[in-house]
C-alpha cells in the first residue's frame, strides 16, 4: 500500500471535522441497485466513519475496516450504532471465513488498494448475487479563478494534489475508474456495471477548506515546514466563502 494511504491516521480529527460527508442519495443508489433490502456489509477503509454512519443509520449491519487505528479510534467516537463493529485491517489483510455480506463497498478508499487480486478478494467476501460499490471525487472550487489562484499559491510545494486515476483513465473520459477496471480485470467475478454520478455543491469557510486540504494526503506527506508555507499562501488567495463542487462519481457491479 503507498505510504500516503497511511498518512491520514494523524490529522484523523481534521478529518472528522473537515471533510464533508455523504448523502441519503449514495445508500438509495445502492439499495436501488441492489433491488432489495440491504442488510450486511463490509466497509474498506472507513477512516472516521463518515460513510459508516450513513449505512448504519440505514439498518445495515457495518463491519467498518480501516488499516489505520487512529482513524477507527475517532470513527468509534462518532459511530454509537450497535450494528457497527470495527477491524482495524486493509483490504489485503481480510482473510474470508464463514461469513460473506451483501455488500462491499468503499467510499473514497479504493484507490488506496492493491491492485494484483483486487477483484478476487472483494468477491471472495461478498454472497453470490451481492454488491459491489465505490464512491469518490474531487472536492474543488467551483469558481475557476479561485481554482488557478490556490494551484499557483501550490506550485512552489506540490505540482498536483490530486490523486491521479490508477489505471490511467483521463478525466474526461465517459467511464470512469474502477468501473473501468471493473469491466476488464474484474469481469471475471463482476458484471453489470454501472456509473452514476450524483451532484454536489457545498459552501466552505476559507478556514474550513483550508482544514480540508490538511487532510488531502499530497498535502500531508508534505515536510512541516513547507506544509505551513503552502496553507498560508493558499489562505492569502481565498475569498471568505468557497463554493465547492465536490460531486461523488459512483461505481455498482453484482458479484457473477
């Protein structure tokens, strides 16, 4: 796994109150999709439990796991459900027993799995017939001046902040990874895929995006002292209030 994919354990209480969570919308597509109800699922790389908390507010019964026990103390925090139960492992940790669930989903966490076997691991914990589901996206002005003035405060720290598509996918490109992926590694144990895009405009404080960038692992991975350089340069250029687009593009597939 990329060391970035462990650098959020610190900053797990920015995370929490940073970065934005999910909508009712996400879990409607997944029940929609899955055409009955959804009781049990296997979360990778809950983090702070910002999608936890969504499912499990839902009914579902949620074995959240995370490879990083930080973010899970903090996900314990805010997640009181009685169905919710915590394993601090990756994907490549999780070792199938005897229990599958109806679904397996990541939100915002996919990327940071290993590829080799990727797809037979994830079938190997889902029932046959179950679901497959990830959700992520950028979360970026909207305002396409505001977006040039925090890239030219970034570029004497950082080229890019964003975490590039693992299979090379361009951006606009109509399917996106890992539907993508989905449809060619993963047809083996996967089929009817589906991309659904649901939109999302937010409004953060200069503070508060700053807070979020904190907690981007590019900006992270950052030495302290650079990390401090880049967030005041970012802040100089901001407006008060930052509109945010912050779509989240959704991949479903069932397990064949």
């Amino acid at each position: 796994m990329p060391d970035r994919a462990l650098s959020f354990g610190a900053r797990a209480e920015a995370y929490e109150r940073f970065r934005p969570g999910y909508p009712p919308e996400l879990f409607d597509l997944v029940r929609e999709y899955a055409g009955g109800p959804v009781t049990s699922a296997l979360e990778i790389g809950a983090g702070t439990g910002k999608a936890t908390r969504l499912f499990a507010g839902q009914g579902v019964t949620v074995t959240a796991t995370d490879p990083d026990g930080a973010m899970l103390r903090e996900l314990r925090k805010h997640v009181r459900a009685s169905g919710v139960s915590t394993v601090r492992a990756s994907l490549e940790d999780l070792r199938p027993g005897r229990r599958r669930y109806g679904l397996v989903y990541a939100v915002a966490a996919l990327h940071w799995t290993v590829p080799e076997g990727r797809w037979a691991r994830v079938a190997a914990l889902l029932e046959p017939a179950g679901v497959f589901a990830s959700a992520g996206g950028q979360v970026r002005p909207a305002d396409p001046a505001v977006t040039e003035a925090v890239r030219a405060a970034r570029a004497p720290f950082l080229e890019s902040d964003e975490v590039p598509s693992p299979d090379g996918t361009p951006p606009g490109d109509a399917m996106q990874w890992p539907g993508t992926e989905l449809r060619r590694a993963g047809s083996a144990w996967f089929g009817g895929v589906r991309q659904v895009v649901i939109d999302r405009r937010l409004t953060m404080s200069a503070d508060e995006y700053t807070g979020y960038l904190s907690t981007v692992s590019a900006y992270a991975a950052l030495p302290a002292l650079e990390r401090e350089q880049v967030f005041r340069g970012i802040a100089r250029v901001l407006p008060e209030r930052v509109e945010i687009v912050a779509d989240l593009v959704v991949h479903l597939a069932r397990r064949r």
